[in-house]
C-alpha cells in the first residue's frame, strides 16, 4: 500500500514539474553512407541504358527501389552533374568550331563527343517521359540544354509515308497473311 501511495506521489510530481522518468536513449538509426559522384554515374548510367531499351515506368521505380536511390538524391546529383557536362560541353564545342574553321583532320574529333552528349540528351528526354517529379524535370532540362547547344541532325525524309505492316485476324489472336 505505500508503494502505491509512494508511485502516486513520484508521477503528480514529475507531471508538476513536466519531467519524464529517465529512460535510456533510444538509438538512431544508422543513415545509409551517401554515395560518391562516380556511383551514382554509375547507377545513372544503367538507369539510361534501361530507359533506353524500353522500361516502363514501373521498372524504373522497381530499379530506384532495388538501388536505394530516392528521386530528390538522384535528382540534386544529376543538377550538378549536368552543370559539370554543360561546362565540358562548351569546351567541346569550341573545339568542333576550331577544327572546323581550320578544315584539318586532328586525332581529336569532336564529333564523336557531340555524338555521345545527343545520344546522353535524347536518353534523358526518354527518363523524362517515363519519371514525374524532380528527377524527371532535371532530366528534361539537361536534355533541352544539350540539344540546344548540338541539335540532332535532321532526318532525311525518303517520300514514305513508312512501313505499313499488313495483318488479318486469325481465330483469337492476329497473324500475318503473308503476302507482301
């Protein structure tokens, strides 16, 4: 009975002076080691390379999920690591503007990396399609400031109106009459 009387009296005090008993510290949990620039590259890169073979939008958060990348991480690294492109994107540039005002054939041809910042453009066009939010928009503005220093060449136009493939409906499914 003075025990009761006794836990009575401790918690209308601590409730007074609003002190909570002493419990341990609960420990945090361990935040994941932030990545470095080149892993990320890295998981970026396979991240295109899919986006670039058709993934939907469902296997592209089923890889940022399976990688622990979150959007605004992945989104804050691709910011300045199109900053850091765009400015080696100049230096390529004025070297093609060189070359070409020099008509000389060096061993450093900058075609092939105005070839490779398209290709990277019109794969982050792709991410942007599939991805909403930050990491899409990021994506979407490298893109348009890349194709906008080295726009993609026109494409020649044969007369075609394209390939107009020719099917019929066999029993449940559509097959091909095969006749050309």
């Amino acid at each position: 009975m003075l025990n009761k009387i006794w836990q009575f009296l401790k918690q209308l005090i601590q409730r007074l002076f609003k002190t909570q008993p002493s419990n341990p510290p609960t420990p945090e949990k361990p935040q994941p080691p932030t990545l470095t620039d080149t892993e990320y590259e890295a998981k970026f890169m396979e991240l295109l390379e899919g986006v670039n073979q058709s993934w939907s939008r469902g296997d592209v958060a089923g890889f940022l999920i399976a990688k622990r990348l979150k959007d605004a991480e992945l989104a804050t690294w691709l910011r300045r690591f199109g900053e850091n492109l765009l400015a080696n994107a100049e230096s390529v540039d004025s070297e093609r503007m060189e070359i070409e005002t020099r008509n000389i054939d060096d061993n450093l041809n900058p075609n092939s990396s105005v070839a490779s910042l398209q290709e990277l453009a019109c794969r982050l066009l792709l991410l942007s399609r599939i991805r909403d939010g930050e990491l899409g928009n990021v994506s979407r503005k490298i893109s348009q400031e890349i194709l906008a220093r080295f726009p993609l060449p026109p494409q020649e136009d044969d007369g075609e109106k394209g390939m107009v493939i020719e099917a019929v409906f066999i029993g449940d499914g559509l097959g091909f009459d095969g006749e050309e």
